[in-house]
C-alpha cells in the first residue's frame, strides 16, 4: 500500500482527536469527583486500579535493541537484515487526571548490517568476491499515547501507539573487495535515499517500582526511504523519574 501525504494528514487528524476527546472526558471525571463520588466510580477495585501517584506525570530514559528489516518495495522483494540500537528520552505527560498521557520525546539511533561475503563471476575478472557493510544513523521525534493500568502498587502495565518523524542523518555502505577491486564507501544519499520519514510504533511497557521499564512493540515507516522501508520488532529498557 503507497502512503500520500493525505493518508498522513488523516493519520495526524485522527491522533489530535483523541487527545481532545480524553480532555474533554477528564472535566466529566473531576465534576463526578467534585461531588463525592470516589466510592464505586470505577468499581469496587478503584483503590488498587488506581493507586496514589498513577496520575502524576514521569520522564523515562531508555536504551533499545531492533533487529529490522529493510525491505524493498521496488518490485524484487529485496530484504536486508540490520540491528538497531537507540537512545533516548520521554516525557509522559498526564492528561488531566485520567490514566491517558500524551508522551513526547527524542532518540539517536544506529542501524547497521553485519559485514556480508558475496561472490560474483564476471566475464573479464572471473570469480571475485567482496564484503560489505552498512551503517544508518538517524535521529527520530515521538509522539505516543499511553494508557497506565496500575495493578498494584509496584506493576504498572502501560500499553501505546503512536507515530514518529525520523530525519536520516548518515547512511553510507562500505565494500572491501579482492584481487582487482579495492575498498570503497557509497553515500546513500548520492542517490535517491531520502533524509526525512514518517513512522509508527505501538508496544507495551511494564512500569516497576515507578522506577524501572521494560517493554517490546514494533515499529516501522510509513514513508519508504527511497524504496525501502524499515520493520521489526523492538526490546525496551528504561529508567523512570
């Protein structure tokens, strides 16, 4: 399926809306409140659902492993497999008091492919062979929304979705040939790899102590980067404060 832009209008539209549908919400809970009502507004497990301190807002910093795949959309079924290894920082910012946050943050992450042996034959070299190696360096902007599911005082389990802006810093590959062919880099860029994409990630954390996060989901571009386009899975740790 080719993403436009109207499908990432409609995708943006459709985000706000429901942040200004859970504000609205949130008026309707403090006036319920507001009354007296703490008993059985969310049944008889209220107290533990919610436990002292859910609604506060909270920062995490965090470190990921995504082994991805870089797949083609050129009509070849190409598909590469890299890892991916990122850093970053969130904001979970609460949204009036209900267990909904809008959550903002940044990452620096790097993409790299272990170095692959290939051989060729070619009608004036013969048989020759070359390894190479790719290396992506991105930053990337974002934009989730959590629901936080206190279970008790200690677990929290947090599940998400969201989209993301990845502007490509670096992507270069690098080839170490034999016999008549001497190494060589090729800037990705030279061609028709593109520096900015839309993406999008949806996962689950497990929030402990209100200290420590752990979590997995899956991420991947809505927008390619020339034909290719970037999907996997990812593991999560994080430190909360």
């Amino acid at each position: 399926m080719t993403i436009t832009m109207n499908h990432l209008k409609i995708l943006t539209v459709c985000l706000l809306l429901g942040v200004c549908n859970t504000i609205s919400a949130q008026y309707d809970d403090e006036y319920y409140y507001s009354q007296g009502n703490y008993g059985n507004y969310y049944g008889q497990s209220s107290r533990s659902y919610y436990s002292y301190g859910s609604y506060d807002s909270w920062s995490t910093f965090y470190i990921e492993y995504s082994p991805v795949k870089m797949k083609s959309d050129d009509g070849y079924g190409r598909s590469t497999d890299l890892h991916g290894f990122s850093v970053g920082i969130t904001y979970a910012m609460n949204l009036g008091g209900s267990p909904v946050f809008l959550e903002m943050g940044a990452e620096a992450s790097g993409t790299f492919s272990f170095s692959q042996h290939d051989s060729y034959y070619d009608d004036y070299y013969g048989n020759y062979s070359e390894d190479h190696s790719l290396a992506i360096y991105s930053t990337r902007i974002p934009l989730n929304l959590l629901f936080r599911w206190n279970l008790n005082d200690y677990f929290a389990l947090i599940p998400y979705g969201g989209v993301n802006a990845k502007l490509n810093i670096s992507a270069r590959e690098h080839y170490d040939g034999y016999g008549s062919y001497s190494s060589y880099d090729i800037d990705l860029f030279d061609g028709s790899f593109k520096r900015f994409q839309m993406g999008y990630q949806a996962g689950v954390r497990m929030m402990i102590g209100n200290i420590v996060s752990i979590g997995a989901g899956y991420k991947g571009d809505l927008t390619g980067s020339s034909y290719d386009k970037f999907h996997g899975v990812f593991f999560q740790l994080g430190y909360c404060f």
